[in-house]
C-alpha cells in the first residue's frame, strides 16, 4: 500500500521565504531596539487610540506662523476665503517628523489658527485633500505614508478620512474594494465623487507604482475602480492631475526608479471612459491651440482649444488661443510678473482660492542636502503683477546628515535651484 501524501505539506520555497520573512523581523526588532524606536504599527495605533479619545473639538490661535514642512496637503476652504493646511512632514538630516495637525489660514487678514477635533488620523504626508461645500462643508483625506524618525520603517495608508468643517470632527469611513495602501497618488473631487490615480508604496523591501483609477462615491460612499479604454499613463507617482469639465487631466511629471521623467499629458473622457493624448503644436503651425488626438478616425467634433503658456508659473487657460504675434509679450510679461517669488523648489504646497495662487513650504535641494522651507507666497492671478511674501523663510537651519560639502549660506538659496512641483 502507497504512502498517503499530505495535502497539507508546505513547499521549500515557501518555507525558505517564512524563514527569510522571520530573520528580517529578528533584525528590524534588534536594529528598533537599538535606536529606541518600537515598530511602527504600534506607534499609529497607539495615536489612533489617543486621537479617538478626545472628547471635542478646540481652537486656538497660533502667534506664530506652521513650522516648516513638505508632502503636506493645501486645501482652499469650500465656503470661506481660507486655506486649510493638513499634515506634511520635516527631516533635518538625521531625523523625520510627520504631523497630522490641522490648521486654518484666513486670507484676509493673514491669520492662522489651529483645530484639534475628536478622532483625527494618524499623522502623514504625500496623502490627497478635497475639500466640498457639501454638509456644510467637508475635507476629504486618502492615503499618505507615515515614516519613523530615524526612516527605517515606513508606512502607507490606504484609508479614507473625512473631517466635517460645521461640526468640527472626523470620521474614518470604512468602506471596501478602495485602492491599496499608498502615497504619492492623486486626488480630484469632480461633481459627487472622489478620483483617485496613481501613487506608490515602499514597506522597505519592495517599491511598487500604480496606474490604477478609483472613483468614490460621496452619496452612497462605496469605491469603484475603473477600466478605461485607450492608452492611459504608466504607473507613476507625484505627476499633476485636475478636473476639467466632465473630464481629468493627468500630467505626467512623475521619476521613476530609473530616473526617467515623462512629460505627457492625457485626458480621460469620463462619458466613454477613455484615455486620449492631448497634442500641443508648436508656434510654427497654424494655431498655437492645443488638441485632443483621437485613438481612431473619427467624425470631426468641435473642440475647446487650450493655450498653455510656460515659465516659472505656470498656467493653462482654456478659450481661444491669443494671436501668434502676442504669445512672445504674453510670456514676457508672465516672466516679469513672477520674478521676486519663491525659490526654486520641489514638495510644496499649492492651492488656488479666490484667483489668488498660494505656495507652501516645500523642498530646497542643494547637493545631498534637502532643507525644508517654511516660507509662504501667492501671487494675483488675474494681475500678475508680482509674488506677495506672506511668511518669509527664516536662516535656514543646519544640515545634521552627513555631507562632505561646506555649509553655504542661505542668501545663495535663490540660485541654480530645482523646479518646483505640487505634492
């Protein structure tokens, strides 16, 4: 009689890999306990518990300007003429805090104020905010990644927060079949539903992007993912995505891995549920408006024709396209109009309220140094008639990682410094 096999038995391979899984949890415990630091899903749920014991909300006002950061969110107030700032992080060079603090700034007078609500989210950064004027307003919050001090353990998030401004407390909305823990992703709020693209997730061992896109639901709260047709954009994180009409835009801005960056930008019809390419012509062509090119031939549809004007703002205004002898003066004055305004950076912070541009914090690189800036700007869109320094960056503190290169002085800081982008 045969020897019975057992069903049960557990492959080499998959034993090899338990074996391997459990000595790099032996090393992360002892390298933990080597820096002080205890392992990092202990830490959240310990703030989630803390958080969710608040009994209410409080306010007050800050007499002094939020301290640096980057990867926060900048949300315009759905009602007021505010801003609200959410999150973000700071790393001297040896040591990273994530906040999840809430503040308020009042445009018209430049104030700021700080609200402590029952059962905020655990602290993070490159998450996504939107804000509705529904329920007499609410902010919206997904993903984000929580980092360690000493940045051996990271996080991502993949749940959904949302922060009731009338009643002033959050709510974790518990809700299936949503995207996967992430950060890095974008976010846009288009009639009643929340879209969700893109981002990645780094546990340390492994670094995955997406190209993926979920929508949800504000009425019946449930998350859907969509399949469109047609090329869409490979998987990316920190590119640019805005509603536009029925439709959003996805500018491909995103490094990957192997340091490749893409300058694409794709449209998603929303009525067919279809990637298309939009075309920009060059000054030599017959017009300098820009169009969407169709996958396969199709009847001729009137289309609304786009100018993108570049520079150290920049801005896409739909409606016709200004005469070719006008485009040279248009940019000149755009040029002029930006000067005086924030350096060169990377992560900041941007929003749009009430035709006035704000930029936040944000990143200076210089060398293997990054500084984290604290500054803050807007700019007239309507004028453009130069920047408004709102907060003014402090010295900028000292790099306490290690680096080879001499300490430079913070009035070089306006040279030869990194494109800006929103995170």
């Amino acid at each position: 009689m045969g020897k019975k096999k057992n069903k049960n038995k557990v492959s080499g391979a998959v034993k090899t890999a338990t074996k391997t899984e459990k000595k790099l949890a032996n090393k992360l415990k002892k390298e933990l306990a080597n820096l002080g630091e205890e392992d990092i899903a202990k830490v959240i749920a310990e703030i989630e518990r803390e958080e969710a014991k608040r009994a209410a909300a409080s306010e007050k006002a800050l007499p002094n300007p939020p301290t640096a950061r980057a990867y926060a969110s900048l949300t315009p107030h759905p009602t007021n003429n505010e801003l609200i700032l959410f999150g973000g992080e700071f790393h001297n060079g040896k040591q990273t805090e994530v906040y999840n603090d809430l503040l308020f700034f009042n445009a018209a007078n430049g104030t700021w104020k700080q609200v402590k609500a029952p059962g905020a989210p655990p602290p993070r950064s490159a998450h996504q905010a939107v804000a509705t004027p529904a329920n007499k307003g609410e902010l919206w919050v997904f993903g984000g990644e929580f980092t360690s001090p000493s940045e051996t353990q990271f996080h991502h998030y993949k749940d959904l927060w949302c922060f009731s401004l009338a009643e002033k407390k959050w709510e974790k909305v518990l809700a299936p079949n949503g995207p996967s823990a992430r950060s890095g992703h974008r976010m846009v709020l288009l009639g009643r539903k929340l879209f969700v693209f893109g981002g990645y997730c780094d546990d340390g061992r492994e670094c995955k992007y997406f190209d993926d896109l979920y929508t949800f639901c504000l009425d019946n709260r449930e998350w859907t993912k969509l399949t469109p047709t047609g090329r869409g954009p490979t998987a990316r994180s920190a590119c640019v995505m805005l509603p536009a009409g029925n439709d959003s835009d996805v500018e491909e801005t995103d490094e990957e891995l192997r340091g490749e960056m893409s300058d694409e930008l794709k449209v998603l019809d929303l009525e067919t549920c279809r990637w298309h390419p939009v075309v920009l012509r060059t000054d030599n062509t017959d017009t300098s408006a820009a169009s969407v090119a169709p996958v396969a031939p199709e009847e001729p549809k009137e289309r609304e024709e786009i100018t993108v004007i570049t520079d150290e703002v920049f801005s896409m205004r739909v409606g016709a396209s200004a005469p070719a002898s006008e485009g040279p003066r248009a940019a000149r004055r755009e040029r002029a109009g930006a000067s005086g305004g924030p350096c060169g950076r990377m992560s900041a912070s941007l929003a749009v309220q009430r035709s006035q541009l704000y930029v936040y914090g944000g990143v200076l690189e210089r060398d293997d140094k990054q500084f984290y800036l604290g500054d803050m700007y807007s700019l007239d869109l309507h004028k453009l008639n130069g920047w408004k320094t709102i907060i003014e960056q402090p010295p900028l503190p000292d790099w306490l990682g290690s680096d080879s290169e001499d300490e430079w002085s913070s009035g070089s800081e306006t040279d030869d410094s990194e494109e800006s982008e929103e995170d």
